[in-house]
C-alpha cells in the first residue's frame, strides 16, 4: 500500500484534473465474499441457487430465441455452452456438497466451482474449447446478478463521486460509466486511443491509462487520489500542500475549458480566411448537444458500434432508425458521417460470437465481419439509407484494407437500395459513401479509389499501429506510438497529395486530428476537414484563425524535412506557441 504521497506515471487519456476518494474495480469476476451461514439455512440457499438457475436459463432461452429469429438458428447457438452449464448435475451436485461441508454461501461456492471449471478450460491446448472459458466467465456474470442483484463490474453500483481504479475497462463498460459520478479514470492497461480513453474524453472525465501493474493491490478502495489526465500523472494520498497545489490548478483548468467555449463559434477558417471544417465524433446519439454545445461544424465520425454494446440482442433496424434520424435531424444542414459498424478488436460482443483471436486488431473486426455478416450489415444500412432522408448524412466504412472490400461493401449497398427501392422506403440514392483510412496498404494505393470512393477520412488511431506496429491498447510500448514518427507523417502527406490529385475530399477523424499541436501541420499539408472530440473543438477554432496557409505550408514544409520524432514535437510545440501568443499560456499550456 502506497502510505506515503506517491507520484505514479501513466498515458494521458483525457485531459482535466480529478480529485477524490479512489473506487477499486477488481477485474475478478469470481472474486465474491465469504459469508458463513448456519445448518438452517442450507435449504434457502439452495432454493436461492435454483431460482438464479432458473432465471438465468429464462434469460438466456428468450435472447436465444431472438437471436435466431433476427439471424438465424446458427448464431443462436453461440449460447449452447451457458445452457450446458445450467443443465449440468454434476456441477449443481458438487455445488450443493461443498455448501453442506462448507456452510459458506451459495455465491461463493457457485463461483469457487465455476472457477475451477474456467481454469481447467483455459488450460486446455485446442484453442475452441479454450476460448469457452469466456463462455463460463458470461455464464458466472448473469448468475451472479440474478443470485445477489449485483453487476459483476459494479461500475453501476458507484453511487457517490469518485475516481475509478482498475486494471483494465472494456469499451462497452465505459460507454455506462456516469459523468455524474464518475470524477476520473485510471486504468492499469491501455494506450491514449484506446476507445475506453476515447469514451472518457467523450464524457469529458479526466482520466491515465496504462499505469502498469503497479495500481491494482496498492491504491485501496478510498486513498485520496489526484489525477492529472493532461499529463498522465496519478498521485496517490497527497499532502495537504500538493492538494492545495492541485486545487488551485483544476480551477485553472476547468476556467480553461470555460474561457475556450468563447471560441466555439468563430469561424473555421484560416487567418487569411481558407474554409475548413471543425467537425464532432461521437458514440451515442446524445453526445450531439455537446457537439452542438462545442461549436461543431457537423459530425465526422459517428462510432455506430455503440449501439451493440452492453446488451443482449442486437439493435433492430427500427432503433438504428430513429438513433441515426434524431442525430441527422439536430444537426440540421451539416454533414453527419455514419460509420458502419466497427466491431472487433478492443469492442467485442458476445451475442455475435466474436470470440478471442490471438491479434484482434489484425483480425476479424470492422468491414471485414460486416461482409462476412451480410445479414448483420443490410439491417444497419437499412437504418442509415432510411435516415439519410433527414438531412445530410454520409456513409463511411472502417478497416477498407483493398479495393475489393470498397467494391463489395458498395455491392450490398445497392442490394440494399434495390430492396428499398421495391418496398417503395425513401432513401437518399445519392448518399455520399466513403472510406476510412486506416491501413496502410489504402494509404498508398489511395488513388485507386476514384469513383468508387466519394471521401476519405484518415483514421490515425489504427493508422498509427499498423504503421509502427505498435499495438494501441498495450501500455508497454505506448512510448512507440507516436502521430509524429516522420514514416506515419509521410503517409498522411501521400494520402492527402493523391486524395486532392483524384478530387477525393479527405478528412481526418483519429485523435491526431485533436492534438492541438498537429493543426498548423495538417493544415499545411493541404488537410481541410477535422472531426475530433467535441472538447476540442473550440481550441482548434482558435488555432486556425490565429495563422494563414502560408506559415502552415512553411511549418509543412520544415517538418517534412526532420527525422526525429522529438524534434517534430518540439518545433510544433514552439510553433504553437509562436501562432498563439498571449493566448497560449491562457488557453492552452495550464
Ligand atoms: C481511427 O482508427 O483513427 C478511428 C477513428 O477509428 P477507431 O478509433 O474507432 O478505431
Ligand atoms: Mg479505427
């Protein structure tokens, strides 16, 4: 345990200051308290153990029965394991046994046998039954909700301010984390574009990822935290004067975030008055007020996988509808970019058996399992060519690593207006239809895509991994992952020199587009529409009209010509500077 005032380095995630009591997370789904019972009490608990049983089974029969309505008996299967487990007696007998010997309660038996029986398949070599661990863990979280009332996560459960603690936050377990209590995040594991990173910033909590094994075990359930998300630093039980220190600094900080909303609605635009757009990405459709809020000049990436996270079934075609209208409609005339489901790699759903894959981010994730799932996909593009009508909405496919994928994606498509068209449903049949620019392989081929593309946008986030090959989730190598490595920096210019060759607009919607200090370079580049975390919007604003195309084409040009990571970020970090002025202190360095 840290007793004294201790400074722990993490990845900044979010920026903000935090200050608070800490919330620990223990990732062990198994890990449930002891309670000793009495001889009497044996047949309640055991009643208690069948009722959970009971439900479970309920649960899962009735999410079954719609998965295979709405896809088809073959995915409903992915449950067979859960209902094995439910039926099975010698698991139920050994159960019952060791309550009879133990006297401790049912949750804690249950889970000490599930546990074995998880251990034993994470043992195994054949990788399928290895991957039903997952399946046992499933089945462990729903019992144990249905035996205590509780959530395995307990995020829900936080019902006072804190800072949450914990080793690793699944994206869907961060789409739920609640501003209103939740006052920072610092995780164990991750990189600054993580999507659970992503999602706090969304939320605009200040929060440090990839710490390290060093936060689980040593800050308890209520040490005195501050976290400083802009720097990535943790200090864990202060002193009362670096409280003081701290206080006084997310003041100044949180002025910051006000004094910046002064800018929300300058115009984008250059100094010398070169049109560009600031635009919004969000995951859920109610992040739209704070995009509207922030001055944004549409949405540039709508992150669609949201809507399939966190439960059971899958979202139909209807909820896709009305999600999709209700953002197109309330940003009235600006674009909206709908991005088609990009499941897999850190955002798996068990309900559509994307199970474990030794390189997630390699594998099958994005278009490559909306092509494979055409069933899957036509309900999404249903949903988005229906919305299409409310205003001007875009679509935009992920992880396009080939022509062909372009072309078989805009194959369905059509398919889907074909069918449209007959049911006589109204959709926009010239809706625009892009890209992401995500791979390196469509980075340099990008000018095979005329016609078939009608914009691009760069994803830098993944982007950047392939290129360096430097994972975006792993905390060890975080320090490779870097927007300014001069290889990842040459590809941008590439794609944007061949995108405008070809007349393809091209955009950029990875978290390099919000790093203030890459704005004059982008520019300079020939770069004209940003979408970035709706926070930041007002401080680009600024950015941009505080210099003219000429300096960003110098600061382009000086950069292009450097080889070393840290020299890129610190002539940017002087340029910034030099554009800001007076502001800069104010606004941006706190
Ligand atoms: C990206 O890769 O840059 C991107 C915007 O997509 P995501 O972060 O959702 O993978
Ligand atoms: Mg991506």
């Amino acid at each position: 345990m840290f007793k004294k005032e201790q400074i722990i380095k993490g990845v900044s995630a979010s920026p903000g200051i935090a200050i608070g009591k800490a919330y620990v997370i223990s990732d062990d789904v198994f890990k449930v308290e002891k309670r000793i019972i009495k001889d009497a009490d044996l047949s309640e608990e055991i009643k208690n153990l069948e009722t959970a049983l009971l439900k479970t089974k309920r649960e899962i029969v009735d999410i079954q029965s719609k998965m295979a309505k709405e896809m088809g008996s073959n995915y409903a299967d992915i449950f067979d394991v859960q209902l094995m487990l439910l039926e099975d007696r010698v698991l139920l007998e050994e159960i019952i046994e060791r309550l009879r010997k133990e006297l401790l309660g049912v949750e804690y038996i249950f889970f000490d046998v599930l546990k074995k029986y998880k251990r034993a398949l994470e043992k195994l070599n054949d990788p399928y039954l290895k991957e039903r661990a997952q399946d046992v863990n499933d089945f462990g979280k729903r019992v144990l909700k249905n035996l205590t009332g509780k959530d395995a996560s307990h995020i829900k459960e936080l019902r006072n301010k804190a800072i949450i603690v914990t080793h690793d936050l699944s994206p869907s377990e961060a789409a739920v984390l609640n501003p209103e209590y939740v006052l920072g995040l610092v995780t164990e594991s991750g990189g600054s574009t993580t999507h659970t990173a992503i999602m706090a910033k969304s939320f605009e909590i200040p929060a440090v990822v990839g710490t390290g094994s060093i936060i689980m075990g040593n800050i308890e359930m209520d040490d005195s935290l501050i976290i400083d998300g802009s720097r990535g630093i943790i200090i864990v039980n202060p002193h009362q004067a670096t409280l003081k220190e701290y206080e006084a600094k997310k003041n100044k900080v949180d002025e910051k975030f006000l004094n910046l909303l002064k800018f929300k609605d300058l115009k984008s635009q250059t100094k010398d008055g070169v049109s560009i757009k600031i635009m919004a990405n969000i995951e859920l459709s109610h992040e739209v007020k704070s995009a509207i809020n922030h001055g944004a000049d549409g949405i540039g990436l709508y992150r669609t996988e949201y809507l399939y996270l966190n439960r059971s079934d899958l979202p139909s075609e209807e909820e896709q509808y009305q999600a999709y209208k209700l953002v197109t409609l309330q940003m009235a005339s600006h674009i909206v970019i709908i991005r088609t489901l990009d499941l897999g790699g850190d955002k798996l759903v068990s309900q559509l058996d994307m199970s474990y894959e030794l390189n997630p981010f390699l594998g099958w994730r994005a278009i490559r399992f909306c092509l494979a799932r055409p069933a899957i996909f036509k309900v999404q593009l249903r949903a988005i060519l229906r919305a299409s009508v409310h205003g001007n909405l875009q679509i935009m496919f992920p992880m396009i690593s080939s022509i062909e994928e372009m072309e078989e994606a805009l194959k369905i498509v059509d398919e889907v207006m074909q069918d449209l068209d007959k049911e006589e449903i109204p959709h926009n049949k010239d809706v625009k239809i892009g890209a992401m620019i995500e791979t390196p392989s469509v980075a340099m081929t990008c000018d095979h895509f005329k016609g078939k593309a009608d914009f691009f946008s760069i994803g830098t986030n993944d982007l950047i991994q392939y290129t360096i090959a430097v994972d975006r989730i792993n905390e060890k190598i975080a320090y490779l992952y870097d927007p300014a490595h001069p290889g990842v920096l040459r590809l941008i210019e590439n794609i944007i020199q061949k995108s405008s060759e070809n007349n393809i607009p091209v955009g950029m919607c990875g978290e390099m587009a919000g790093e203030t200090i890459y704005l004059p370079l982008l520019l300079g580049l020939g770069l004209r529409y940003f979408s970035v975390s709706p926070l930041i919007i007002p401080e680009l604003k600024l950015v941009a009209s505080s210099l003219t195309l000429d300096q960003a084409k110098e600061i382009a040009r000086e950069v292009m010509s450097f080889s070393s990571r840290e020299k890129i970020r610190q002539y940017l970090s002087l340029k910034l500077k030099e554009i800001l002025g007076s502001d800069y202190e104010e606004l941006i360095e706190v």
